[in-house]
C-alpha cells in the first residue's frame, strides 16, 4: 500500500512501551508512538524512541501529517470509534492508509465458543466484524480496501493451558509433560479466524 517507508511517518496508537515503533524505525519508517500511560511513554522514551503522552482526543496533532497510523488491539477499548477514526482521516495525508487490528465476534470460533470466547473481557467497549468494522471506517471518511484474517503466535504452554477450560485434569497433565520435555516455551502459529486486520485509506480527492 506505501511503495516504500524511507520518508514516511507512521503513527502507533496505544504505543505501550513502542515495541511496533521501535521495529519501524528499524525499517525506515519516521516512526511515532502515541500512548496515554506516562509510565510507557517514559520506558519507550528511554529507548530514544519518538513517544508522545496522551489520546487522540488531547495530542491535538497536525492535520494531514502522517502517511500510516496504526492501531493494533485498541480500537475495542475506545468510548467513542467513530471519532477516533474521524480523527485519524484528519491527520492522515491524502493516500494515506489508515491499518487496524481487531476482533471479531461473529466469527465461527467464537460463535462455538460463546461465553468462553476468551476476549469476552470487561476492558472491551466495543466488538465488531469485518462489516461492521467497515461502516465505521467509512463513515469517518476513509475507503476501505480489505481486509484479512490474522494469525498469531502463541507459547505451547499457553494453549495447553486453555485445555483447563474444557478439562482440568487433562490441562494440568499436558502442560507438566511440555515443561518436562522444555517444550512450553515453543511458539505454535495459530488461526482460529476470530481476529483480523483491516486497511484503508484516505481520498486523494
């Protein structure tokens, strides 16, 4: 979608500490992070990262300032999406691709996980689909230009860890044995089709 980040400035909303920042600037982006915990913001900071405190709501930044922002698992905390997202068009240069990271609750594992779906949290303000995703991004103004589910990488010991929902004992047994055999810590690519990323991007016109 950006031929190439030499140049570019990226924004990462809900930065925590820059881990995303850090890997762009390593890539050539002119990488931000915007981040409300101060703590967070100083720990990135103290990496010689570009950090700023605050939300959206109060870092009142430059209009049309920045080629990609991103927004990885946050968009489901907010109190208000829509004007998040109105905010993000704002700064976005025209072109400019607007990529977020969310869950997806119509989702088939979590339709068969139901009150078990794990990221049924009390944190989540909002869940949405790809759909529904979509009409809040374009409705802000941006044009949607697909999106796709998303693996994830999780520790072997962690997954057999979730069998303790279905049956304890059978949970306690399989992550003794990964432990033992110095296999918990093996990370095991997973895609249960219940998170996605989304992309758009601001009108030229």
């Amino acid at each position: 979608m950006i031929s190439s980040p030499n140049g570019h400035r990226l924004l990462d909303i809900g930065a925590h500490v820059g881990v995303f920042v850090d890997v762009a600037r390593e890539r050539g982006w002119d990488a931000w992070g915007l981040e409300p915990s101060r703590w967070a913001v100083e720990q990135g900071r103290g990496r010689n990262l570009n950090m700023i405190q605050g939300t959206l709501r109060d870092a009142e930044l430059d209009a049309a300032s920045f080629d990609l922002v991103t927004m990885w698992d946050v968009i489901e905390h907010l109190l208000d999406p829509l004007a998040d997202v109105r905010e993000i068009a704002r700064i976005l240069r025209p072109g400019g691709v607007f990529c977020v990271h969310s869950i997806n609750i119509a989702s088939p594992f979590a339709r068969l996980m139901s009150k078990r779906w794990p990221w049924l949290v009390e944190m989540h303000n909002y869940y949405f689909t790809p759909q529904t995703l979509t009409a809040t991004v374009e409705k802000a103004g941006l044009h949607v230009e697909c999106w796709q589910n998303q693996g994830r990488y999780l520790h072997l010991g962690y997954l057999l860890s979730r069998l303790s929902g279905w049956y304890k004992p059978l949970g306690v047994l399989a992550e003794r044995a990964a432990k033992l055999l110095h296999m918990d810590r093996w990370l095991v690519p997973v895609n249960f089709g219940d998170l996605f990323t989304l992309y758009a991007r601001r009108p030229t016109d």
